[in-house]
C-alpha cells in the first residue's frame, strides 16, 4: 500500500488548513482546544460558513450538494477538521439521516430534507437507543401503528444526544410487533415539535446537559415520513451504524489532543522538573502515539477499499476503528488528567463558561475525562464491536 500523498493531495491539505485559519471564529477554536462547550448559536454560524464554502455536507453525492471529493481528499478534510480543532458538521444529520434519505429515500424526501440538513435549517437527533434497549437495539419496543394515513408513536428513547435543540429526529420504531425483532423494525422521521413529543434532560456525570430522555404519547405522524420499505428500517440502521463508526475513529482529534498532552506537559513541574522528562511519562505517551499511528494506518486502509463493500454495506473494518479510535480517545483523556495530577479534583462544571480564570486552563480536563468514558459504549459497544468483527471479517 503506497502512503504518500500526492501533490494535488498535499496542495488540498494547505487549501483546507488556509481556510480553517481564515474563517474558524477565534472563540470558537479557543474553546475547542480547551473542551469547552459551544452555544447552539456558534456551532451553527461555523456549519453555515462550511456549507457557504460548499463544504458542508462534502461526502454527499454531487447532484445532492456534496464535492465530489476522492476518499483521500475526505479524510485529509476530516483530519484537518479535527486536529484544527474546528467543530465538524452536525453529525445527525450530514453523517447519519442525510446519507440514509439519499440512499433509501424517495425523490420528494430528498428534495425536502436534504437542502435543509446541508444549512442546518433543521437540527435533527437519533431516535434508537431505549432503557432496556443499548447494544441489542433490535430489542427496541417503541411502536409505530398505521391508522389511515398517519403513524401512531408511542414510547421511549434514551441518551438522546443535544434533543434539547433538534427540530427533527430519525426513529427506529416497531411497525410489524409478529415478525423476528429485526425485521418488524422502521425508520421514520418527524418533527420534535409535533404533539405527545416530550424531552426531559439527562445531567451527565462531568455536569453537563448533552442527553436526554424523549417520550412519545400517541405522536401522529404522515404515513409518508417513512424513509424506504416499511419493517427494513434495521437494514438502513446498520448502514447508518457503520458510518458512525467509522467517523467515531476520529484521528485528528487524538492527535490534537496529544499535541496539547506535550505542551502542557512541557510546562507542568513533577518532582521539580517537566512531566515530559518523566521517563515513565514519556513511555505512555510514546505506547499512545504508536497505537494512534496503527489506528491511522488502518483507517487509510479502510478509505483505499472504500466502495468495495456494495451499495448500503459498511466496510466491517469500521468496527476496528470504533474500538481503537474510541480506546485511543479515552487514554489520551487519561494522559491529560495525569499532566494536571491535583489540579484535576477541584473542578467545577460551571466553569465552563470561562469564569474562573485561575482555573482556566485545567476546567475542562476532568469533566472531559469523565465525559470520554462513552465512547466505548455509544455507536455499538466495544464488546459488541467485537462480535461484528469475529462474524463479518475472521468468518467465525
């Protein structure tokens, strides 16, 4: 496998780092770096500037606004995006239900949502985990019956990521309750506006309002907000899984993180010198950084076969890289609360707005570790990612 990039490759990558210097807001990155939390308001004034630029939704086909950019310009992009750091786009809707609406849906649904998925018209959330119901979804028990025209909703969702701000949400619901768990299942979208639609949050354990609880009581729902085949909702979820995976290995995240564990580390005295001059320091970092390279490797290794897998079919090496991607995230968040030592306890989870400037610079690292320990679980939990792999690629 060749590794270098060529020079059209190398001149994307300063035109995609030029642009993110020139149009980021300053704040918007500060916060970034520091793991703060960005308004509502400043995430969609940058996805907006994206999408002006005819970035927005880059992996999109053409016709429905996307670049039309090879698999290596979309990983130097994404890269890029998350090492700047710059927020990327709303994943609920670029990443899950725009791919899903253009590839199952029907041409009236894609002239209605997309353009607005792309402007971030419509906020939109995920409708598929439920108290009972995490890595075995198909266990799900929300149920959508048809009367007429109209689906009937009822139920509930859990973990229901930023719900507090979505104007739409895509919904894994039971339509066929008879039928083998997997194939009674359907994928519908509808308005979090609608009556019987009730969100109520869920405080995390680093303080923060990022989850949420959802009910439905008896949601009416136009029958034509289907997205493809009735009851083939779980095929569509998997291949909306596998999409999330893949980006869940976020690379260029791990590396800025690591970029800020030398910096600070640099600074902050143990034993009367740097941390980075602590050998054992240094060999963690070092173990980190070799597995980070590993995970690189792979993941060019899954964009250079992209498309072999068929139309629909994630390739079943996503799975890899949600399992080290989401591991490598949450040792570098492990690094960082080992660079602070004591300045990690006091923390407070209002400081987040910047409030307290003698504790400036170490406010977010503990809540962030906290916050970190999710990623193993959400998407499909790591266990279960290694099911996937034993079946879909050793053959077992």
């Amino acid at each position: 496998m060749d590794l270098a990039f060529t020079k059209e490759e190398v001149a994307f990558r300063e035109e995609v780092r030029a642009f993110l210097r020139d149009n980021v807001p300053a704040t918007t990155r500060q916060k970034m770096i520091e793991g703060r939390h960005l308004s509502k308001d400043e995430m969609v004034a940058w996805w907006r500037i994206l999408n002006k630029k005819g970035w927005g939704v880059s992996h999109w086909p053409k016709e429905y606004g996307g670049t039309g950019w090879s698999s290596v310009q979309h990983y130097i992009f994404n890269e890029e995006l998350q090492a700047y750091p710059a927020p990327a786009p709303l994943a609920f809707g670029v990443s899950m239900v725009g791919p899903v609406i253009y590839t199952f849906g029907n041409e009236a649904q894609k002239k209605q949502y997309l353009p607005r998925i792309a402007n971030v018209d419509d906020w939109w959330c995920q409708g598929f985990s439920e108290p009972g119901s995490g890595s075995d979804l198909a266990s799900l028990k929300t149920k959508a019956e048809r009367k007429g025209d109209k689906w009937i909703i009822n139920g509930q969702k859990t973990w229901t990521t930023l719900a507090q701000y979505a104007d739409m949400i895509f919904c894994l619901c039971r339509t066929d309750p008879s039928a083998k768990k997997q194939t009674g299942i359907s994928f519908i979208v509808f308005s979090m506006k609608s009556k019987g639609v009730t969100v109520r949050p869920i405080q995390t354990i680093d303080g923060g309002h990022e989850v949420n609880e959802v009910f439905f009581d008896d949601v009416e729902v136009p029958y034509e907000n289907l997205i493809g085949e009735e009851n083939k909702g779980w095929d569509y979820a998997k291949f909306l899984l596998g999409n999330e995976r893949t980006g869940i290995a976020r690379v260029g995240v791990s590396k800025e993180r690591i970029r800020r564990i030398k910096d600070l580390a640099s600074k902050v005295e143990s034993a009367g010198k740097p941390m980075m001059e602590d050998q054992a320091f240094r060999e963690k970092l070092a173990a980190v950084e070799i597995e980070l390279k590993a995970l690189e490797l792979t993941q060019l290794r899954v964009v250079a076969d992209e498309g072999k897998h068929g139309k629909g079919k994630p390739n079943p090496a996503s799975s890899v890289l949600k399992i080290k991607g989401s591991e490598i995230q949450q040792a570098t968040t492990e690094l960082l609360m080992e660079v602070i030592g004591p300045f990690a306890a006091p923390f407070d989870e209002h400081a987040d707005d910047g409030s307290n400037e003698a504790m400036e610079w170490t406010a977010q690292i503990a809540p962030s570790y906290f916050n970190n320990r999710k990623v193993s679980i959400y998407g499909g939990s790591n266990e279960i990612q290694r099911n996937i792999i034993t079946k879909a690629v050793l053959g077992l």
